[in-house]
C-alpha cells in the first residue's frame, strides 16, 4: 500500500469535505470535468411495447453494426425484453418475457456466438423464481438452456455470460450454492450445467458475484465477489483451469472501496482494473488497478461532481484506456461516462440531464472505430431510458 497513487475526485453536493479546501480545490483543477460535444440518443424506451428500464447488462454488437441488449422491465407483459437496435437507429423486440417458465427481470447482458445465436440470464421467475439461462437464434426462437433451482446448481443470476470456442457458456449466480452465497458455473451446449466454485463467504472467500467473468488466454477465470472476504466488503478471485479459486484482494471497506458489482478488464501485461459501487475517500465507490499479484498500484475514489456509484462493466480499448459509466453524480447528478488511462489520469467524457438518459448501470460497449455504446435505465423522451451513443 506505500506506493499506492490515491486520487480524490470532486465532492459531495452539500458533504463535508474531507480535504483541506486550497488542496481540494487543487485537485479538482488537474482532474476537470470535459463535456463530450459528440454525444447523441440512438433510441428512447417507452416501455411498452419495446421495453424499459435497461439494466447492467451491456450491450452486445454483431460484425455488421447492429446492438443487442435487454431491457429489465417493460415489454407486453412488463417483465422484460431482448431487444435489437440496427444501424438507422431502429429498435425491434426479439423476445419478450412473460415472467413464467421463460424468467423474468433480465439484469445482464448477452453474449452472440459466430453462427448469431444469443445467449443470457434473467435474473428471476422460471420454474423455481430463481432465473433461467436462454438461447435466442436469428430466427427469433425462444430456447430455454437451463432453469436454476436457487438451491446446489445457483440462483438469480445477475451477471452476464461468456462464451468458450467449443460453445461452453460460463457464468455466476449471486445466491444458491452450497452455502446459498453464490457460485460459478459452466453450461455445455446440451445445457448441462457443473458448478465450478460454491461461494463460502468466509474470510477466506467472496460471496454473492453480480458480475460478468473475463478469462485469459490460458483459460483462467477473474471476477468480483459484492461482498464477503476478510473485511466483508468483497473480493477479486482467480479461477484456475483446475477448478482452484483464489482470492487475489480482499477490499477494505474504506480506502479502496467496498460492493464491486461490474466486470473487470485485465490489459496484456496482466493487469486487472475494475470499480467499487461505494466505499473509498469519499465512500462513493472507486476505479483501480491491481497487478497480476493483486497487489493495488492505484485507486481513483469518486467524489460526486465526477460521478458515483459505478456499477456497469469497464471496457478496454487498444491503446489500453478504459471506459466506464457511474450511475449518478456528474454535473447533473445523473450519472456519467468516463475514461482513465492505465496511470491514472481521470476524464468524464459526458454528464446526463436526464433528459438524455439517467442512471447509466451498463458499461459500455466499443466499436473499431472508437465509438461507445451504453445504455441508461431511465430518463430520456420517456422516462424509460436510452440507447446512446459517443464518438471518438
């Protein structure tokens, strides 16, 4: 911890501020906030019949330029939706939930396989109220994968999954298990599901995981515990191609953050960076940087002005910035969209008015030309959230 690099970004609306005001108001000149002048709303919801209310599941896109992504709530039977957005900025529904067999309340979001076929989670309802895994192929076909028990194979699972060569689905489940605080599991392509981790939630594990796994090449597994570990506050775990988990950080609560509920990135060098949705300076959330041994090279803690609570994915782009959203603060208190290079050097790239979106849970997703995509999960022309776009 001696050689972290601790930055302190913004302040709390009316909060006390825990930096001296000279130093405070110094920081706050080296990090400025920068307004993106190339930002626009691809789509608005209105809820019914398209949707409403997309969650923490970023969006996906084909080789060809269209989104997809779900909606948590809205659609005919108000339980959710798959949706597509295409180039012109049309939006079509694939699926709608209906809250049975089928699931219900979508929270992640949907990983497309080379043939088009969609694979995802809701997070609720099916046979069990515990969530289903489903297939969606191009034709639009609905296909139920698997129906979780909340019991020994998992429940509700909240994040999205990823996708093997050979067609294995791997995700996690926020509750169930052997200790009922989650697990990690694998879904063959005949939907025959193994548990991979049972979550303990002791001090020498995590427990309940909402966020997306990434993996590297050699086939290694990382991700977040939201709470559990030594301090209660939440891990980062290794899986290892032999079903070992280790815990790489235990998060402290204060300094470093507390509840990370996005996915990570991980650069060549095998760097992790990922947010905490609170704790930190100013206890709303943080953005770090953790070598391949786990140890924290630095943290970035949110101060409200610069955004708070993040809680969606991070991306990564080639030259190895990141990319993240933060679900409220900014200028506007609606939520923001940021970039921080592998230093450290912070930048919000736009605040939300509302009236272009509010409450940005998604990260985001890029294109090869830079652009950015995410989703809000209200605010808009309907209050319903939006589909948004920002251009290098």
């Amino acid at each position: 911890m001696r050689n972290m690099k601790i930055k302190f970004l913004g302040s709390t609306c009316g909060g006390p501020l825990l930096l001296p005001f000279a130093l405070f108001f110094f920081l706050t000149l080296l990090i400025p906030t920068v307004q993106a002048q190339t930002f626009s709303v691809l789509y608005d919801f209105s809820n019914s019949p398209d949707g409403a209310s997309p969650d923490k599941g970023t969006l996906v896109l084909d080789p060809v330029g269209n989104l997809y992504g779900t909606t948590y709530a809205g659609g005919p039977f108000f339980q959710g939706t798959v949706f597509k957005l295409d180039p012109a900025s049309k939006e079509s529904v694939l699926y709608n939930f209906r809250g049975l067999r089928d699931g219900a309340g979508p929270i992640g979001g949907l990983v497309l396989d080379p043939f088009g076929n969609l694979y995802g989670t809701t997070s609720y309802k099916g046979a069990f109220n515990a969530g289903t895994v489903f297939k969606i192929t191009p034709a639009r076909n609905f296909q139920l994968l698997h129906t979780f028990s909340g019991h020994a194979d998992g429940g509700q699972p909240y994040g999205g999954l990823i996708r093997d060569r050979r067609g294995n689905l791997y995700g996690t489940t926020k509750g169930g298990g052997s200790s009922g605080d989650g697990t990690i599991f694998r879904l063959d392509p005949m939907g025959r599901e193994t548990v991979l981790h049972n979550f303990a939630g002791t001090p020498t594990d995590g427990a309940q995981p909402t966020a997306t796994l990434i993996r590297d090449v050699t086939g290694n597994f990382y991700g977040t515990a939201s709470i559990g570990g030594l301090f209660l506050s939440g891990t980062i775990f290794k899986l290892d191609i032999t079903g070992g988990e280790t815990t790489l950080h235990d998060f402290t609560g204060s300094g470093d953050g507390v509840f990370p509920l996005g996915a990570m990135v991980r650069d060549a060098d095998g760097n992790l960076y990922g947010t905490t949705s609170a704790g930190g300076g100013l206890n709303l959330g943080s953005v770090f940087k953790l070598d391949p041994s786990g140890r924290e090279l630095w943290i970035i803690n949110f101060g409200g002005s610069n955004g708070s609570y993040p809680v969606g994915d991070l991306v990564l782009d080639d030259a190895n910035n990141i990319y993240g959203t933060t679900a409220y603060g900014g200028d506007f208190g609606s939520g923001t969209v940021f970039t921080v290079t592998t230093a450290g050097d912070f930048k919000v790239l736009h605040s939300f008015d509302g009236s272009d979106g509010n409450q940005p849970y998604a990260g985001l997703t890029r294109d090869k030309a830079g652009n950015l995509y995410g989703t809000t999960r209200f605010g808009g022309a309907h209050g319903s959230g939006v589909i948004f776009k920002i251009t290098p």
